[in-house]
C-alpha cells in the first residue's frame, strides 16, 4: 500500500512539474510590402470638389475637410446617408457641419440632374492612406500593417467600426530629417478591398486578406530574444515590390 503511494505521488509530481503547454513555434510570414488602408468611423468628410457642378457648392460655403454632422435634421453616418437627405430634400438643405473643430450651418441648392440633385462634392468616410504590412499568417489570412494606431484630428486613437485594404503603390518618397519623419506617398492600385480591417490599436492595424503575400515563413521571436545586432528590413520604397 505504502509503494502504491509513493508511486502515485511521484506521478503527480512528475505531472505537476511537466510545462502546462507545450505548442509549437508560431511561423508568420514578414511583411515589407505597401497597403492602403480606409479605416471607417462613422464620420463623413468632404474631399474634394467635383469640376462641373461642384463650384456651385464651393462658392455656397462648404470646403474641403468640413465634416458633415447633419442635412434638414437627418445625421450623416456615412455617404449613403447624404445621398438620401439630397433624394428627400425639397430644392434646397440645411447642413450642419464641424470646421476646425467649430459647428457651423451652411444652406445650399442641390443641382438637379438626371441622377437626381447633386452637390458635386467627393466624399470620405474615416481615415484614408498607405501603410506597410509587418506580417501575414498564411493559415489564417490574419496580417498586421503600420506597427503603431491611427489617430484621428483630435490626436486620439481612431474609433474604427470597419475598414478594408486595397493594393497599393509608392509613387514617392519624402526622406526623412533630424526632427521630421519621412513620408511615403501612394495610390491604391484597385477598386475591390483585397481585405477586411478588424482592429486599430496603439500597435498597428490589424486585419484579414482575402488573397495574402508569398515569402518565407520565420518563427517568433520573444522579447527577451531581441539583441542589437545587424538585422534586415524589408520595406516598400517604390512601386509595389520589397
């Protein structure tokens, strides 16, 4: 009974000092490459003006970056929202908008066109621009771009509620300078997303592709693996290629 016992007890020592998990390393393919990024936060501002019909709308008082708060009482959310209020108006609208951080009203006439009444403005929804892809994991199309959040005017954390990613290219770089960053500008290479935005965090931007990136799976490394040392980079600096 006594080596009974003891054997069950050297069992569950053995058991108890065995590691709680034990998976494999995680590989994750490196990034490198440029993305473009439209992060949605239920904001609707104005981007630019349309050449025909828009100067009507210019000269009325709306201008690039105001952000539409309201049309006749209806809040705007999104552009299909101020596509109904211009359907449902009655020749003219009332539009309630937010300009560095003030609330002013503007009255303005639709044009009517065969499409229905127009204000010849070019909308955006949240935050646009490019960024560069830190991985991607080729079993689950899960990746990561940026490596830090995007904020909003106001300097705080974007409130994002969508987004998508599209490909995209360099077309120039600003070099960077003792006390001013660098730049990269681009342009999106196609209309269809070529993925979903589910997070925007003080991290990065994370998402899903739908078609993801080629290239040599590495294993994670921990924090405490880290060392100074040579290391390679891999980035976008023009067109679309690392």
């Amino acid at each position: 009974m006594k080596k009974t016992a003891i054997r069950l007890m050297a069992m569950l020592l053995c058991i108890c000092m065995a590691p709680v998990t034990a998976y494999g390393a995680e590989y994750l393919i490196p990034g490198g490459q440029v993305i473009g990024l439209e992060l949605s936060d239920r904001t609707v501002t104005v981007a630019a003006f349309d050449d025909s019909i828009g100067e009507k709308t210019r000269q009325a008082g709306l201008c690039i970056g105001d952000k539409l708060l309201q049309i006749d009482e209806k809040q705007v959310t999104c552009a299909e929202d101020v596509r109904r209020a211009l359907k449902a108006s009655a020749g003219h609208i009332t539009v309630r908008l937010e300009r560095k951080g003030k609330t002013e009203t503007v009255k303005l006439t639709p044009e009517i066109t065969k499409d229905g009444p127009k204000l010849g403005i070019f909308l955006k929804q949240g935050v646009t621009g490019i960024g560069t892809v830190t991985f991607y994991d080729p079993d689950t199309g899960k990746f990561g771009t940026l490596g830090h959040g995007v904020n909003n005017a106001r300097g705080e954390l974007l409130d994002m509620v969508s987004g998508n990613a599209y490909k995209a290219a360099v077309v120039s770089v600003r070099k960077g300078e003792c006390g001013t960053p660098g730049q990269l500008m681009g342009a999106l290479k196609q209309a269809s997303p070529l993925g979903s935005l589910y997070k925007n965090t003080n991290r990065g931007v994370f998402g899903t592709a739908n078609t993801g990136w080629t290239g040599k799976s590495l294993p994670i490394g921990a924090a405490a693996e880290v060392k100074a040392g040579p290391a390679t980079m891999l980035s976008t600096v023009e067109g679309e290629s690392t």
